[in-house]
C-alpha cells in the first residue's frame, strides 16, 4: 500500500513560492536585475534609491514628474510622531540596534488589525514603512551615539537624511554616492531569500504591514542571512592584520568554519552585487587607512576561500566587501539595519505583488516523524 508522506525538500531549495515580476536572480550567469534592468546599470552615478522605489512599485523607469512624486511622497512619509522617535530611541538603549528597530517598526502598527478591509492601501503603507524605516534607523543611530534627535532636513534625499542621522556628519558627495548604491544595491534579491518569503508568509494571514516589515526584519537578523555583513567585518577586525590573513583563513577553513560573507544557496559563481561593491569599495577605500587593511584582508579572504571552496561553487556574497564599503562611516552595528531599510522596498513591494496575486496562505505540510498514536497515562500511574 502506498502512503501519501509528502517528501521533505530541506530548505525549500528550488520549491518556488511565489510568482514574481519584481527581481530575478540568476545563479549560474550570476546577474541580478529589478523589472528587467541589471544591477550594474541601476547602481551607476546619479541614481537615486527614490527611482528605484518607483521602479519596483510601478514597473518602468520613472520619468521626472513621477521621480519628483515618489520623492515628495517618500518626504511626507518619513514624518514620525514624537512618540515614535522616543519609542525607538528607549529602543537602542537596550538591544541590538537591528532589534530596536525591528521593535520600531512593529509599533508603526495601527490600533486595528484587519488589514485585508484596507488592502486598497498596501502601496501607501508601503512607501510610508520604506520612508519610516529609513527615517528609525538614523534615530536608532543618534540615541545609540548619545547624540539628540534631528530628525530629517526639507529636500534631504532618503540616502541622505540616512547618513547624516547615522553618521552624524553632512555627507560628502562621494559618500553620498556609496550610500545611494548600497541602497538600491540591497532593495531587492526575488522573493525566495529567508527575509521576503517570510514577508510573503506574514503577509497570507492577511497581518497588517508594520506586522509583516517587522518579522522580515527579523528573518534578515540572522548570520545565515543578512547578519553576515556584520559578521564579515568582525572576522576582519578579528585577523587584524593582512599579512597574517592568509595563515588564519586556511585554518579557518580547516576547522569547518563557516566564512560570513561567503556561499549563496543560489548563486554558484561570484554574486554581482560583490562586485559592483568591489568597485564602490576602490572609490572610497583609501590607501594607508584601517579600511584599506579590511579591504586587504578581504581579499585575502576571497582568494583563499575561493582556491579551497570554489570548485563546490562556494564564491563570495554580498556581505564579504560590505563592511569595508561601509566606512563611509555606518558603525559597525548599523550595517544591518541600513541593510533592512534598504531591504524593506523589497519587502514591501513583494507585499503587494502577494495580495495582488490572490494571497493564499501559506500552510505547507510536515513529514511527521513522532511517536504512533498511544493511549493516555494518568500522572499517579506514570
Ligand atoms: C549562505 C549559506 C547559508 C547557504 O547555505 P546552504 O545553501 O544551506 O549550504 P550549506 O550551509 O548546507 O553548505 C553546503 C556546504 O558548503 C559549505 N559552506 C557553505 N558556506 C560556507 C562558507 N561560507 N564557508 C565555508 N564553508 C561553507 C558547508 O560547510 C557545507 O559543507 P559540507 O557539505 O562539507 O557540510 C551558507 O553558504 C553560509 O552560511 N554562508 C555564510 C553566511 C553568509 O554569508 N550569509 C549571507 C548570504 S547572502
């Protein structure tokens, strides 16, 4: 007789959950494009994070007057109460800044909680969270530098108001350039990555949005996830010295340790976002400063994990060169959070794309492997 024990996929590797228009990541070319248009393109000077919201949102490149709409949208948007800002400020007082800003979002959440009556609303909420989250996290930064609250400046482009709050320095123009290419950089990866399809998940129970943003935040938390940027850079700070590099990653590898930074269930060549990173990291990376040893050991740490690794088709992620990009000054502890703003398009367009689809909840099945049915033992007879 046969029995109907579905069969385990670990992992979900290579189940689809989704149809999706939004991004397509193609492992083998090793290409990454929004709507059609590669990340390389997307990432050159002058772009600006506002157009590639409108672009997930609505399909097509904007022209100016809708660039100008998102903009002025995305402006009005960001506004936070004066109870919101202090929430988030208590916030990274306590934690981790990626969890203060998880709790953040999660308080965005309205009193009610019957979001499919409002499904009319999903792009507004959505542009308000992408606008928010930006907004929480450079006032996460500001609390957890024990600087005051500023709050963003009229004019003050998405990328801008970010790195001001975070750093809390005007950003120079060269910067500025960084930040806007890591945000569009990291705003979007298809919707089977851990975080997306969590949202995907959240969102079929029909959770209103800041329900939905907040456990994506905290799917992209985790080390296996977006937590390797983070990790990276540790490990770098870690091996301090370039020269000894070489010596300390081979043992490393010895020992089964895993490299952050490092290894994609989908990409099995170099990821492309590394290497529009790469070419930032040559921009601002100066010769003679502690970024450069990083950048140096980066390296280092490609070349050695590659000759052992490559041939499993094991090659560097995006997390192995985002921390040294990140000197533009992001603590070290903000690189995730900056991650989850920049994320959080993505998160939000996948959202709609979800209810737009027909949203079917999520409710797979389990290969159950417990004990058989058994009667009951009352406690005196235990
Ligand atoms: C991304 C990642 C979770 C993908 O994992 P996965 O597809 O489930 O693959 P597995 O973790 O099962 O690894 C498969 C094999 O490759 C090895 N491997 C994978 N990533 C590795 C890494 N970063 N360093 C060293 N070995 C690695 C594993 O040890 C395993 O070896 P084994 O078969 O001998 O046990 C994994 O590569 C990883 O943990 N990378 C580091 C964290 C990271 O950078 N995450 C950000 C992703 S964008």
């Amino acid at each position: 007789m046969t029995t109907d024990t579905p069969k385990l996929v670990p992992g979900l590797e290579g189940v689809p959950i989704a149809e999706s228009a939004l991004s397509l990541v193609n492992g083998q070319a090793g290409r990454l494009t929004y709507r059609g248009y590669s990340i390389e393109e997307l990432t050159q000077p002058g772009v600006t994070f506002e157009e590639i919201v409108a672009l997930l949102y609505d399909g097509e490149l904007p022209n100016a007057a809708r660039v100008q709409e998102i903009t002025r949208e995305l402006e009005t948007e960001r506004a936070l109460t004066p109870e919101q800002v202090q929430f988030a400020r208590s916030a990274a007082t306590l934690t981790h800044p990626m969890f203060a800003l998880q709790a953040a979002v999660a308080a965005l959440g309205p009193r009610d909680n019957n979001f499919e009556l409002k499904v009319e609303t999903a792009t507004k909420r959505g542009i308000s969270l992408i606008a928010k989250t930006g907004h929480l996290v450079g006032v996460i930064a500001e609390a957890a530098a024990g600087r005051p609250y500023t709050g963003p400046k009229p004019g003050e482009s998405h990328a801008e108001m970010m790195l001001r709050m975070i750093t809390g320095k005007t950003p120079s123009p060269e910067h500025l350039r960084v930040m806007q290419a890591l945000l569009i950089l990291q705003a979007d990866h298809s919707a089977g990555n851990a975080s997306t399809f969590t949202t995907r998940v959240v969102t079929s129970t029909k959770a209103e949005p800041e329900a939905v943003a907040s456990a994506a935040i905290g799917a992209l938390s985790g080390p296996a996830h977006g937590g390797a940027n983070e990790h990276s850079l540790r490990l770098f700070l870690d091996i301090g010295d370039p020269g000894g590099a070489e010596a300390k990653v081979e043992r490393l590898l010895d020992d089964k340790y895993k490299i952050p930074g490092f290894g994609h269930r989908v990409y099995h060549v170099k990821d492309p976002r590394s290497k529009v990173i790469q070419v930032l990291a040559a921009e601002v990376v100066k010769a003679g400063t502690k970024e450069h040893d990083l950048y140096q050991i980066a390296l280092t740490v490609e070349k050695v994990a590659t000759d052992r690794l490559g041939d499993r088709g094991l090659f560097p992620n995006v997390d192995l060169f985002s921390g040294c990009v990140f000197a533009i000054g992001v603590p070290i502890d903000f690189f995730m959070p900056a991650f989850a703003a920049s994320r959080m398009a993505g998160w939000m367009v996948n959202m709609r794309e979800q209810w737009d689809s027909g949203n079917r909840l999520f409710r797979p099945a389990q290969v159950y492997t417990g004990a058989p049915d058994r009667p009951f033992v009352p406690l005196a007879k235990r």
